[in-house]
C-alpha cells in the first residue's frame, strides 16, 4: 500500500503523462483543451476520468441542484442515446440515481475498462488508449449536441 505522499506522486505522473499525450489532441471545436478538465461550459455538467486498481473509467456526470432539472437533461439524453452509443461504440453504462461517496445523488454515464490496475506498469498504456480513445469520442458528441444541453439549463 502506497503513502499519502506516494500516491499523490503516482497520481501526478499518471495524469501528467496522460496530459501530454493528449497536447497534440484538439477538441473538435477546433481548440486546444486541457482534457483533465474537459470544459463542458455548462457548471452542472462534468466529465471526470478515473483510475484505481481495479479500472478505468470515463463518467459524464449531470449534477444539478434541482432534481426536476436534471430529470430533464437525463431525458434529453436518453434521446440521443443512440447517437452518443454509436459515438462512443459502446453503450455504457446508465446510472439515474448514483450516490456519491460524498453522499450526493446524480446522474452518471460511465464506459469503463474493467481489470486494469492502476499500480502495475503493464497496465498503464492500456489505460491512456481507453481514456484517450472515449474522451475524444465523448468529445465529438459533445460538440455537436452541447447547445441542447446547455439550453435546458438555462
């Protein structure tokens, strides 16, 4: 088991070189964009990476104070379902109620890549090719259908 110390040091390395990798990586918006902190202009929409010993994972996260109105993004979503599903080749998975460890409910939509194990070095690459390849799918959605979004939080 790693120290505090130690695993803030994994954790720079492992996002540091997962940022540079990313450098060359444009949005499709046609800008540079520090992928660590996808910017998706809206302050209740997140997309959040992940990576521990068991996974990796890339989650859209819809958080908003209001549960009426997140109900209506989560619908909003469930119709472009099948576009963000041919986007990303893979479904994922579709969470209405997700509980944080914070003890927070949202909506979450995770593709995950699962028996992937963040401490061992054999491992690493697989990780960055699956966040690299979902982030810049997710991306591509992103561009084209973020106005929709956006208005209904308005």
């Amino acid at each position: 088991m790693l120290s505090k110390e130690e695993q803030r040091e994994k954790n720079t390395l492992f996002w540091g070189e997962f940022k540079n990798r990313m450098k060359k990586h444009m949005s499709g918006s046609g800008r540079r964009i520090n992928w660590l902190t996808y910017p998706t202009e809206a302050k209740e929409l997140y997309l959040r990476l992940h990576a521990d010993g068991k996974s990796c994972s890339l989650n859209f996260d819809i958080q908003c104070k209001d549960d009426g109105v997140r109900e209506v993004i989560w619908e909003q979503m469930g119709e472009l379902k099948v576009v963000l599903t041919a986007e990303m080749s893979d479904e994922g998975d579709w969470i209405e109620n997700f509980t944080t460890p914070e003890g927070k409910t949202i909506s979450r939509i995770r593709w995950e890549q699962a028996n992937l194990n963040y401490f061992n070095e054999e491992d690493t690459l697989k990780m960055y090719d699956f966040l690299k390849e979902k982030i810049i799918a997710f991306d591509r959605f992103y561009q084209e259908y973020k106005d929709i979004l956006i208005h209904l939080l308005d």
